[in-house]
C-alpha cells in the first residue's frame, strides 16, 4: 500500500506493486469500456500508481528489487 514505504523503510527485499490500471489498453476488445472512464479517472489512476511505486522504492532495501505490474 502507500504507506509501507513510510511505515516499514528499507525492510524488503523484493516488493511486487501490482498497480491499477485503466483498462483503455484492452479497447479493440471491449470499445465500451471507453464509456465507463472519465478523463479524471486516468489522472486519479497515475497518482495512485505514482504513490504506491514510491512507497514501494522506500519499502525496499538497497540493491533490493522492485517488480512494477499492471
């Protein structure tokens, strides 16, 4: 989550962040998921990725390893 990095610093070895992500890769598949995103929603989306890969990086000791998924 986004406050394992503050919480527990340097304590991993490896951590897997599998990020949320917006599902508008997968449109020549499902077209209507355009409908059920708004542009806000995108914006929204990479803040979270942006904080849980930071928390991440924090989480993780040095020389550690960091798996980034969505």
């Amino acid at each position: 989550g986004r406050l394992y990095g503050q919480a527990e610093p340097g304590r991993y070895d490896r951590v897997l962040v599998d990020a949320p992500c917006s599902g508008l890769g997968s449109l020549r598949r499902r077209p209507e998921a355009r409908w059920r995103r708004q542009p806000t929603d995108v914006a929204e989306l990479a803040e979270l990725q942006r904080e849980l890969l930071v928390s991440a990086l924090a989480a993780v000791r040095v020389g550690g390893l960091v798996a980034y998924v969505t």
